[in-house]
C-alpha cells in the first residue's frame, strides 16, 4: 500500500499549505500554550522560586546536554524526502526514514556517555551540583531515548500536520496531569522531575503511533540496498546533516544557556525567577518557531522548482506580517507583564519582569526574521546559517559577562537581546548574497 494514497484532492501551493501548516500548528501550540500557564502556576507554586530554580536548571541543563548530539533528522527528511516522495520513489524514502532513525538512535546512545562527561567535568561550571548531578542526568537519558525527531519529520513531509499537534499535545497534558498529582502525592522536586520524564517518553510514543496511523512504518520495512546507499540517493545529506546538527546544537543550546549562566552568576534564586520569565517569553514568541516549521516544507519545494528567487515574495510577506504581530505581543507585554508573572507564579517571581521584557524583545526581533533560516536552510546553505548561529552564541557570551556583574540577570536578558539582533543582520546579509549569486548564475545559464 502507497501511504501518500490517502492523500486525496488538489495539494495546497504556496501561503495557502504554509497557513494550513500553520493553522494545525497554532491549534496543538494553542493548546501547548493554555496548559503550560496551568502546570507552571502548580509547579513554581508548589516548589517556591528558589526549587523551582533548581528544577530550571536540571531541565535547562539536560535540554542543552540533548542539543549537543542529538540531529535534526526531521529537516533532513523533508529536505531530500520530497524529491523522493514527488518522484513515488518509496525504496529510496524508506531507507531514508530508517538511515534518520538510526541516526537519532545512535546519537541517543553516544549521548548518555557525553553527558555524563560533560555533568562530570564541568558540572559545577553549568549549576549543576553533587546533588543535582544524578537527577540531572536520569533526566538527559529520557530525553536523549524519547526519540521523536524522524516521526515529526515523516509527518511534516506528507503534510500531516493535524497528526504532528495530536502528538505534540500529549506533552503538555502528561505535565498538567502530572503535576497535579505530585501536588498532591508527593510535591517535590523529584515529583516533578518524573511528571515530566513521562511526558517525554509519553510524547514520542505518540508520535510513532500516528506515523504507523499512515502507513509509513511498511516503508521503512521495505528490502533492498543497505543504509550505505542512503548517502548515494541523496548527494550532499552528510554535510546537510552535520551541519543542521552543529546549527541546532547553537541554536538550541544558546536558549538555554542564559539560564545556565543566572544560576552560575546569581543562585538558584535568580535562576527561578529568570527561568519564569523565559518560559513567558517563549509562549508570548512561539509564532516565530511555528511560523518556521510550517514554511519549511514549502520552503524546499519552491527551491527545488524555481531557485531562491521563487520565495522572495513569500520573505517579504512574512517579515510584513511578523513585524506586526512582534508589536503587538510586546505591547502586551510591556502593559501586562508584571501581572502575569504574578498570576502564574506568585509576588515572589515579579523581580523578573525587566528580564521578561528583555527576553520577549529578543523573541521579537527573531519572530520578524522568521523566514530567513529556513531559505537558507532549505537552499543548502546549512554552512552559512551555521556561521550566523556561532557568531551570535559567541556574541551572547561576551554580552552576558560584560554586562551581568552591573545588572546581574538582567544583564544576561540583554545578552539574549543583542544577540538576537547580531543573528538577524547576519541572517539578511547572508540571505541578500545566496539570492544574489543565484539570481548571477541563472542570467549566466541563460545567457
């Protein structure tokens, strides 16, 4: 059986697939958004600043630990998938899913060893304590086992984003109900850790669940050339793949970082509060993410059909449109952020409202450069987004240190901030020159 059968009717083209894309998106991200409100108010309630702080890092820790050798095979499968898929080519795409699913398995395995490396000799130097080594690390492992990148790819490349949100939204119901119960049960750190270790296992099982639901597991069962072959049918996907790696590893990381930094510069204290403000942040400038991951797919085949000249309009269109929405969520910011601190976390996490400004202006500057990325990325440009993304981690750094001994987290937020502005000017100019050069090689072509 063909799994792409199911798919019937005229295939969305352009902004139209882009906003269903979006529209599934935003409806499982909605649901993300509404919940994560609730199960954060039980938990900083619960734990206090200072252990929430400590629950922060350990997250914030093994998130960046994951980062470090975990692939983005998703962006793989799309990219050198839709080829394959156009064509009805179905030995060369299951040995594409399976080479990504052994990707990510192997990395799952290399990565327990890094971590506990990593938690071994820098440990101290990330926040991360005797006593928070351990939970630390049982948490990196679920992670780094909670294997959900090669489904989501295989879903976003058949265009199943409805199945992509289902998935997705057992995260955040795992960590309501969770949460809830160790409120209950057992209100500690601890608790809390295991609510969200089974969130993370709970989620990737869903997300196989719906890749079986359309049929693709047959493909990836399918005889023929081993995975060496893979590297043949997809001419360039080991440097694709290595450096969307090194890419995300900085983007990722970067995130998380800051964090890292509150707890090491200012104690579990400062990093609670700072962790509050950036998970606010982050919902109040999540479009910019989803706005990526639903254009991605479009992205590659408007390259593949027509050049980088294709998608001008679409960058144009898109920067419109988020430079818009970027001032309308720091204007609600800017009116209400105090309010909301206090609302999901207490009196005792209101310090943080000038990190949250910091931080969602960051969010804001990235949301109006959502599209830039992408192009690159989609372009086999990974090389240049990479350069962008250790220009701007280094950039960062050098902001945090500068600056948190006068304004302490704040100074760090400002870091995020500055970087942020470093990643976007990098981003355009190296956008401006790949449609430049392709632009020059076409007219040479046709010349």
């Amino acid at each position: 059986m063909n799994p792409f059968a199911a798919r019937t009717g005229t295939p969305r083209k352009g902004l139209g697939s882009v906003a269903h894309n979006l529209g599934w998106l935003l409806a499982g991200r909605g649901v993300t958004a509404v919940l994560s409100l609730f199960y954060l108010a039980i938990v900083t309630r619960t734990l206090g600043v200072t252990d929430f702080g400590r629950f922060s890092i350990i997250v914030g820790a093994s998130q960046v630990l994951v980062a470090l050798v975990g692939f983005q095979t998703w962006q793989i499968i799309v990219r050198y998938g839709t080829a394959h898929r156009s064509a009805g080519d179905l030995d060369r795409l299951g040995r594409l899913f399976r080479a990504c699913t052994a990707l990510d398995a192997t990395s799952a395995v290399v990565g327990v060893g890094v971590a506990a490396t990593i938690l071994s000799l820098w440990g101290e130097m990330l926040g991360i304590g005797p006593t928070l080594w351990r939970a630390t690390f049982i948490f990196t492992i679920i992670q780094l086992l909670s294997l959900r990148s090669t489904p989501l790819g295989i879903l976003r490349l058949n265009d199943n984003f409805s199945l992509a949100a289902l998935a997705d939204s057992a995260t955040p119901v795992v960590r309501l109900v969770g949460a809830g119960l160790v409120a209950l049960i057992h209100p500690t750190l601890q608790g809390f850790l295991v609510a969200w270790m089974a969130a993370e296992l709970l989620t990737a099982t869903a997300y196989w669940l719906m890749v079986a639901r359309t049929g693709n597991l047959r493909l990836m069962r399918r005889h023929g050339p081993g995975l060496r072959a893979v590297v043949t049918d997809n001419p360039g996907i080991v440097q694709f793949a290595v450096s969307t790696n090194a890419n995300a590893t900085f983007t990722l990381s970067s995130k998380q970082f800051p964090l890292l930094l509150v707890g090491g510069v200012a104690g579990t204290t400062a990093a609670g509060e700072f962790r509050l403000a950036v998970q606010l942040a982050q919902a109040m400038t999540k479009l910019s993410q989803l706005l990526a991951r639903a254009a991605f797919p479009e992205i590659v085949r408007s390259i593949d059909a027509g050049g980088l000249r294709k998608v001008g309009k679409f960058l144009v269109r898109s920067v419109s449109v988020a430079t818009l929405v970027a001032a309308l969520v720091f204007g609600l910011l800017l009116l209400g952020g105090q309010h909301v601190l206090a609302l999901v976390g207490g009196s005792e996490f209101t310090n943080a409202y000038s990190s949250l400004l910091w931080l969602t202006a960051a969010g804001c500057i990235d949301l109006c450069t959502v599209g830039f990325e992408p192009v690159l990325m989609a372009a086999n440009r990974a090389g240049s987004a990479f350069f962008v993304r250790l220009a701007a981690t280094g950039t960062m750094f050098a902001a945090a240190f500068l600056l948190s001994p006068s304004m302490g987290a704040n100074g760090i937020a400002a870091g995020v901030l500055i970087a942020s502005v470093v990643t976007a000017v990098l981003l355009a100019l190296m956008l401006g020159l790949a449609i430049r050069r392709d632009r020059l090689r076409t007219e040479g072509a046709v010349a």
